[in-house]
C-alpha cells in the first residue's frame, strides 16, 4: 500500500488513522516517495502552537521548480503542461508542453536575475489569466524570489498597500487584459499604485490588449525582447525546505490585509499528494480549476499541485457568460477535460441559465466535479450533479483556506459516498476539533462547533509578513494549542464535517473573502459619512451580499441619497475593487451599540437578513432606539 495514491475507502481509514498515529513517518514516506531532493531533511518536524513555530522537513535542500518541471521532462517533455484557453474562442487555445514550459520559466528567471531580482526579494505579480502568470510566479521560484501575486481586479489602493506591505521590488504586470467583451487598463492601475510605492524600481510589462500605454523611462520595460534574449538553461537556486516561496494576501477582520507566508518543501509535498488524490488525477487526464491564479486555489491547484504530478491544467483567461453561458461546457467538450473544480457562486449562476447552453456540449469526457471557497447549498449541488456530472461524477466539496494552502476537508471521489453540503472527511495528516463556546473540545457527534486544527500540517501559512504577533493572535490565541480557522462546522453521525460559514468578520461574497473593516474604513472616507457598518445576507448567486448601515454627518443629511449611494460604491471600487460593493446601503441616524461603544452586529445582520422576529439577547443595548428606526425604515420599505 502506498501512502501516496489511496484507492479504496478502507485504505483512506488505515492511512488516516496512521497519519494520526505517526504523522511524520507518514509524511516523510509521501515525500521519499515522490520528489527531488537536493539535500534530504535532517528533522521531519518541529513545531509549537505557542509561540507559534512550525517547520517540516528542515535541513532538507530542493527547488520546487525543478518538481514542477525538469523531472517531467525525460518522460512527459512532450506531454502539455499548461492549456491555455484565451478569453476569445475564435483565438487559438496554446499547449505549452514540460518543454516549452521548462524553456519559458529558464527564460523568465533569467530577465528576472538580469533586472536584479535575487533570492528572497519580493516581486509582485499583477497579471491577467495568461500564460505569463503561471510562467513568472515559476520563474520567481526558479532563483528564489518570493512571489506576491495580486488578483488583477483590485484597485490601485489594494495594489499599492500590499506592494509596500512586502517590499516588493518589481512588478511584472500587462498592458491590460480582457475580461469577456470588455477590456481593462491594468497598466494604468499599476502606473496610479506606483505613486505610492517608492521601493519599486522596475516593471514588466507583458503584451497582451496592444493597447497604447505609457512607459515610464527607466521604470518600465516591456517584458518580450527581454525574454527574447534570455538564455533558455538557468540553474535552479537551491533553497532550504523553510525558505518563503511566495506570500499571499487574504482579508482579515481589521483593516490590513494579511499577507499570508508559505514556505517551500512543505506546500509542496501537500499541494502534490493532495491533487493527486482529491481529484485522483491519473495521467493523461485534462484538470480545469477555474479560479484565478490570484488566489490560493489558482497557486495550489492551477499551478504547483497539477506541474509536481506531471498533469495538464488549463488556464482560462475569460469569464463564463462570454460569448455566451455555454463557455465553460464549451471548453471542457473541447479539451476534453475530466477533473472540472469551480466555486458555488458560478455554479449558481450557471444554474439560472437555460439548460440547452449545457445541453449542446458533451461533457461525457468529465470524472470528478469540485466546489471551492463557500458553503455549497443544496440546489446548486444537485444541478451540478445531475446536470453538469451526469450523476455519474462524484462531487468533492473540499474545504480550505489560503492560510491552509491546500485542501483539508473533502471527498476521495469514488471512495468516500458524498452527500449534498458536507465537504465530509479530513485528508490523511489533518486532525480536526470542533470547539464549543467555552473553549472545550468537543468530542460527540451530531453536534456544531468552532472548527479548529489540533496538529500541524505541511502547508500551512508560517506567519504573516512582517507581523508575526498578529499570525498568532488571529490563529492561536482563541483556543489554546489549537489553529482556529474562524469557520463554524457540524459534525454529523458518522463524522462528515460541513461547513456552517465564517464565525467573525469576514464575509464571503462570490467566493471572495472580505473583510468588513476595510469597506467600512474605504466609506468613511467620504467626506459626507459619519460612521459605517457592514454585514452580509443571503444572495441567491452571491451566496452573501454586502449591506450598509450609514451615518450621514450633518453635512451629508440634505444629500440626495441615490447619488450618495453612488459615491459610497464609487469610493470601495477605488479603494478595494467591484467584487466589494454593497447592494444595500440605508442611511440611518444611529448603530445599535453595546455599553462599552462595540456595534452590535449580530443585531444589523439579523435585520439585513429579514429576521427580526427574533433579534436575541439585547440586554447590553445602550440605544435600542436606533433600533426601532433601522427595523421602522426597512418595514416603510425605504428604498435601501
Ligand atoms: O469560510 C471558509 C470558506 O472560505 C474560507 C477561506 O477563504 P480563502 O482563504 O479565500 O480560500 C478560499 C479557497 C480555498 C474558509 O474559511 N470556504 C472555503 N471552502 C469552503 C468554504 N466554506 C464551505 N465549504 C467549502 N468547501
């Protein structure tokens, strides 16, 4: 039996339950097994919730690329590594095989090296879903230059404090990109971030609109020629097991993001056997995730988990309602693809659609079907089964979160029976808690808690850039030794795990995590606004939606409340980005707050979500007035 390929639902159990037993004989047997090692480790694990610490594999020697890459070459050099899938269907798709790919990352690395770029410099990465994107995160790999790469739908303020939060050095972006029938200034967003950025010294700009754009003399450089010139061989930098291999922003419930730090050997050993056995992936199949690499599911399993398992992924730059919302079933008819992994939101907005836009395509090529990054409900599940899979594919709901870097919670297809909303068993290494109100471990079934982690993982976050004491107070300050995801779960009768959605103040809107601080950090600063408080609710495509509560100061009272609505939405596209609008926004003199000033959001979320019957404990209300005049307003059916 090996540990690395788990076949039958029995050997799931043996193998988690000795993962559990001997954790680091079973990750050291994953990692023998699988991949080069420049050096092998000295020390499987060390680690310590309290402080917190943790390192796998220390002493070992590797370069993730040269796993990712050169060792598929003797066997797979021809094999296609990245498929290419343009927003345009009438542009040709692009099969770059291990060849070509080994050939364009030596390439890259080496622009990178001629610019100055060196080990352990930061380099964020603002790019469209094109080939450059995998390419350059792998180049930074390649020499050792620590990867930060930003979704390309954040603004210019989003795009400039996570540049100065890591220092970055360089900037690799395009000159724009396409997004269905529109097209976006990208660099014009990177030029309006740079105002703000001192330390950035170079930017590379790709082609990809040919859109007129300007260069900024000694700052910007357009990215072809150089590579044109760029050796194809570059040595790989060899890099410890805990050296950062890229760091990548997620919301927090405070203002900041988090710029979350993964390390080398570890992601990489669990990125790979997870891919390898959540999508039980066997050679020449064809994976499609549709995130974007701008996000953790696009890093782990778009690029380092499919590239260390020799697959074929497929990179789509579009969205899926162009040309029509038969894209995605077009594309996978024609690339024949067979692990499919989406999030609930497009599920849901597939959904809406009439059926014959799947009903023209043969989908007979798929096997596994995925759903990522929210709660999926019970409707968007069986339509995805019945329509999407045929009910022949199983459905791995998997569970995790960027500060996991791969999945946690999901279904071995084929082996584990999946049922509709439960992301069921925690993979092989991963020893889940529920935790209940009072800080206990709770160890009965059929029961709902706060979902913790008991035991370190290999792909966990190490810290936070530059902010060590805030890792630990947001993960392990809540529960003591334990990891705290701020996610609720219930158990059931048999020890599936679902998913109840997020426990602070993070709410999760297509599949985006956002932090309410930041929005409401971004409206008050509208000159006309006092004070702002956001919660979310039910949105039949969303999942959630955001909804304001606004304190006009007196100056902002005359105002027409449209326009104002207008500004306020205005202002979060400036700040953060479209994906983090309010669709409600109601005016009100007051927030409902606690003794000690705290706003009582529990009492907002409950009005925003139409549940007024029951508005719980309101003991420690100072002014329940406000209240009344919140619930008064919705009742006049104000339009909000
Ligand atoms: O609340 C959980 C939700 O997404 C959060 C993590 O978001 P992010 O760091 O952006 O990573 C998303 C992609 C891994 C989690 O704390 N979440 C993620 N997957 C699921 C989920 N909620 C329910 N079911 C899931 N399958």
């Amino acid at each position: 039996m090996s540990n690395y390929h788990i076949k039958h639902l029995e050997e799931y159990f043996q193998i988690h339950r000795k993962s559990v037993r001997d954790p680091e004989g079973f990750w050291e047997e994953v990692a023998e097994e699988h991949f080069i090692w420049r050096k092998r480790w000295d020390k499987v694990l060390s680690w310590d919730f309290e402080k917190p610490e943790v390192k796998w594999f220390e002493g070992a020697k590797l370069n993730i690329t040269e796993n990712c890459i050169d060792r598929h070459l003797r066997i797979r050099g021809e094999k296609t590594a990245i498929l290419f899938e343009p927003n345009d269907p009438k542009e040709e798709a692009e099969h770059i095989s291990y060849q070509q790919l080994y050939e364009r990352v030596n390439q890259f690395a080496n622009v990178l090296k001629d610019q100055g770029i060196k080990k352990g410099d930061r380099v964020c990465i603002y790019l469209p879903m094109i080939p450059e994107l995998a390419i350059s995160t792998l180049a930074c790999a390649r020499i050792g230059a620590i990867h930060s790469v930003v979704f390309a739908g954040f603004s210019a303020t989003a795009l400039s404090t996570r540049i100065n939060d890591s220092d970055c050095k360089m900037v690799i972006a395009s000159d724009g990109s396409y997004r269905g029938s529109k097209t976006i200034d990208l660099k014009g967003i990177v030029d309006e971030a740079l105002e703000e950025c001192p330390g950035v010294e170079t930017v590379l700009v790709a082609k990809r609109i040919h859109s007129d754009i300007e260069m900024k003399e000694d700052r910007d450089k357009w990215l072809q020629p150089l590579l044109d010139k760029a050796d194809t061989e570059c040595e790989p930098e060899i890099m410890d097991a805990e050296d950062p291999l890229f760091i990548l922003y997620t919301s927090g419930s405070t203002g900041m993001p988090k710029g979350m730090v993964h390390t080398t050997a570890g992601y990489m050993v669990y990125t790979a056997y997870t891919f390898k056995n959540v999508f039980q992936y066997r050679e020449n199949d064809v994976y499609w995730c549709t995130a974007d690499i701008g996000w953790i599911t696009g890093h782990s399993y778009i690029v380092y988990g499919p590239l260390a398992n020799g697959a074929t992924t497929v990179m789509f730059e579009g969205v899926p309602n162009y040309p029509d919302w038969g894209r995605f079933w077009e594309i996978v008819d024609k690339h024949k693809v067979t692990q499919f992994y989406t999030a609930p939101t497009a599920i849901r907005a597939l959904a809406k659609e009439n059926l014959e836009c799947v009903e023209k395509h043969d989908l007979s090529s798929l096997k596994v079907l995925g759903s990522v990054g929210e709660p999926i409900n019970e409707e968007a599940w069986h339509w995805y089964n019945d329509n999407i899979g045929k009910k022949k594919c199983p459905i791995v709901d998997t569970w995790w979160q960027t500060e996991t870097g791969g999945i946690m919670i999901s279904p071995i297809p084929y082996l584990t029976p999946t049922k509709p909303t439960y992301a069921t068993f925690p993979l092989p290494g991963i020893q889940l808690s529920l935790m209940d109100e009072k800080g206990e471990e709770i160890t009965e079934n059929q029961v709902d808690g706060r979902l913790c982690i008991k035991f370190p993982w290999p792909s966990m976050a190490r810290t936070i850039w530059g902010n060590h004491k805030r890792y630990k107070e947001t993960y392990f300050s809540t529960y003591k030794n334990q990891y705290f995801t701020g996610d609720g779960a219930l158990r059931d009768e048999v020890g599936y795990y679902r998913i109840t959605g997020r426990v602070d103040d993070v709410i999760i809107v297509s599949g985006h995590n956002l932090g309410t601080a930041p929005i409401e950090d971004a409206i008050n600063e509208h000159q006309a606004v006092a004070e702002s408080a956001i919660v979310g609710f039910p949105h039949d495509i969303k999942g959630n939606a955001l909804y304001g509560y606004v304190i006009l100061k007196e100056s902002g009272e005359s105002r027409n409340h449209d326009n104002l609505r207008k500004e306020i939405n205005q202002i979060i596209t400036e700040h953060i980005g479209p994906i983090a609008k309010l669709d409600k926004i109601q005016f009100t003199s007051g927030l409902p707050k606690t003794r000690s000033g705290k706003i009582m959001r529990r009492i907002l979320r409950k009005i925003a979500c139409n549940e007024t019957d029951n508005l719980g404990d309101t003991s420690t209300l100072l002014n329940p007035e406000v209240v009344q005049e919140i619930m008064d307003n919705v009742l006049k059916n104000l339009k909000i």
